[in-house]
C-alpha cells in the first residue's frame, strides 16, 4: 500500500467517525483466530489466541472448556484490572507479501458472567465455531470489547 493509500484510509475513517470500514469488517468476519491483548494494573503485557465474533462495533469472545491452568484467566484478571485491550487479526503469505496484511482494534473490555447479552454472544460463538457447540459454556463468562479505535495495513482482502 502506498503511503498516499494509507492516508486516504485514515482520512476516510476520520470522516466517518473511526468505525470499521466495509473491507475491514469482512476480513474480521472471514478471521478464524485472534491474538488478544491485555494489561495488568502495572502495564505487563499478555497476549493469547482467542476466537471470536464480532457485531457492529463490538467484539465477543468467550471462556471455552479447554483445560485451563487456573480457573480465573490472566486476561480476566488483567481486564478487572486494566479494561483497555487491543485485538488483532492479521493474514501472512509467505509466498506473496503483497498479501499481507492485519486489523487491531483497540477499546474498553468487561466481562459478561451472565444475562441476555452474555448468552446471545455465545450463541453466535457457537455458530461460527463449530468446536463450541460440544461445550458447555453457559456458567463462563465472556469477554465483551467496546471498538474505540480501528487501525489497519496491507491488504484486508478475506482470504480463502
């Protein structure tokens, strides 16, 4: 993308308020995984893969049934401390280049541990992930992400 191209972008975010565009909420949609990234009170990073959804200007990722460490997370701690977080999605081609490219949405997480918005996020989890609908997920909370601030490069093409 040439410098040029990347302003245009910024400059047409700008203009509509720094929602996601058309491009960058179908290469959101066509992502199967995430990296997610969150903070503890004293900024130290952690980063985990995550599956999610995403609707409108939120995005929803639930606690599956995978064996886990600890019972409370280092992300939901993290969020209880600290609820800034930044999601990334990204496609790499190691033959092509001009291929590349990757979305980080930023923005305030809570977590959702029940209710109507809590059980519909799981719901269209489960739809998307096929490997969701075994578990049970109703007790596991789900983390829920106010969009703030939409940050792309490359190209957000949905790759097969």
């Amino acid at each position: 993308m040439t410098p040029a191209g990347d302003k245009a972008a910024k400059d047409k975010r700008a203009a509509k308020g720094n929602r996601l565009t058309v491009q960058e909420s179908a290469f959101l949609d066509k992502s199967r995984i995430a990296y997610l990234a969150t903070a503890d009170k004293r900024g130290e990073p952690h980063v985990v893969p995550v599956c999610f959804v995403h609707v409108g200007m939120e995005v929803f990722i639930t606690i599956d049934q995978k064996p886990k460490r600890n019972s409370e997370l280092k992300r939901l701690r993290n969020i209880a401390e600290n609820p800034f977080v930044a999601l990334t999605v990204d496609h790499y081609d190691d033959s092509d280049w001009s291929k590349l490219g990757w979305l980080m949405l930023r923005g305030e997480a809570i977590i959702l541990r029940n209710g109507s918005p809590h059980n519909a996020a799981q719901e269209i989890l489960r739809h998307k992930y096929c490997q969701l609908r075994k578990m049970e997920l109703e007790s596991l909370p789900v983390i829920a992400i106010q969009i703030a601030k939409v940050t792309s490069w490359g190209d957000l093409t949905p790759h097969a």
